[in-house]
C-alpha cells in the first residue's frame, strides 16, 4: 500500500533512490542547469538591473525544495535565464522544475514574485492543458513530467524532447496532436496521483 502513497517517507525515499540511480541522466541534466542559472543566471540579471528602474528590474535565481507551493516532489528554480520565458512555461529535468516569468510580469498579475504566482495565481487554464478533462496548475502537471523522470529513465529526456518540447515549439495542435500523449500522461500521473495510482479520468 504504501508504493501508492499511503506512506509518505517510503514514496520519498524510493523518489530519491530513482532519480540517483536510474533517472540519473535526468537529474544530473537539471543540477547543471540549476548551477549554470545561479551563476551565470544571476551574472545576466545583474547587468541587465544595471540598466533598468527598480520596476523593471529582473528576478535573481532562486531555489524551492518542494516547488512553489512547499508540497509538490520537485525543486522549483525562478529567476536568472528563466526571466525571458513567459509566465506559464516550465521545463522538467528530472526532478528540477525550471519555471519561466519576471518579477515584473508577476507582479502585474497580483502576486509578488514568479514563485507566489506559481503557488497562489497560475490557475487552471480555460482550454484544459494537451486536452485534459479537468484544469491543472503549472506545477502540478510538471510533477507529472517529474514522475515519468521515474518511469523512463534516461530514456525521459529523448521522449520529453520528441513528443512534448518539438511539437510545442512548431505549435502542435494540442488537442488532437498524438505527439502530445507525454504530457497528456503527465497529466494523469500529477499532483496527488502516482505512478502506481494514475488519475485515468483526466482525459476522456
């Protein structure tokens, strides 16, 4: 009982335990970049502060163990690179979470950083995501993507990039695209499901 989550320490370790081990290439991809955003990142930031008033100043690189909201299995990163990307869009490495949105288009939506909009104002989109029957946060559907780091191991990187980043960037048809189905899948391993308990009644 407790693989499904009946137990949260023995769910967390065997967690950490795949991500070292067979979702490996996953987390060491994530580390680097978390590393390169904290350094170089932050050495954007600043030149780019530099240059702008304190309203239009750009977000430092942070890190949440835990995402957003505190209760999410991934490590959330903000700020640095990640200013350029708009509210809205993430990328998953293994179990870092990479959250994109300024400091300054947060606060225009009410909340008072790119992590409090994460966890108190990115609500579930009108369309559903990738056709899903119900609405999902942001965070909530990366954890999905966090999972399936899990499931696939070094293989979670390829599929990521051919079946969910490709047709994001040639801008696949959401609904009806078939190159979708991974995050369609994430969808239905995210939030309080898992990987042995998915919600299959996320999609039709």
């Amino acid at each position: 009982k407790w693989l499904a989550g009946d137990d949260a320490f023995f769910e967390d370790a065997l967690e950490v335990i795949g991500h070292l081990t067979w979702g490996l290439p996953g987390t060491l991809l994530g580390l680097a970049t978390s590393i390169v955003n904290l350094t170089l990142g932050n050495l954007m930031v600043g030149l780019h502060n530099l240059f702008t008033d304190d309203q239009h100043d750009w977000q430092y690189a942070s890190v949440s163990i835990g995402g957003p909201n505190n209760e999410n299995d991934i490590i959330g990163n903000y700020g640095g690179f990640w200013n350029i990307p708009s509210l809205g869009n993430a990328i998953t490495f293994g179990p870092f979470v990479f959250f994109g949105g300024s400091k300054e288009e947060a606060v225009s939506r009410g909340a008072t950083s790119v992590r409090d909009f994460y966890a108190n104002y990115d609500t579930p989109t009108p369309g559903w995501p990738y056709g899903a029957a119900t609405g999902l946060r942001t965070a909530v559907h990366e954890e999905g993507h966090e999972d399936q780091n899990l499931i696939y191991g070094p293989f979670a990187l390829l599929l990521g990039l051919i079946f969910s980043l490709l047709p994001n960037a040639f801008g696949a048809n959401q609904q009806t695209s078939a190159w979708y189905w991974y995050d369609r899948q994430a969808n239905r391993l995210s939030g309080q499901n898992s990987i042995t308990n998915p919600n299959k009644a996320v999609h039709p």
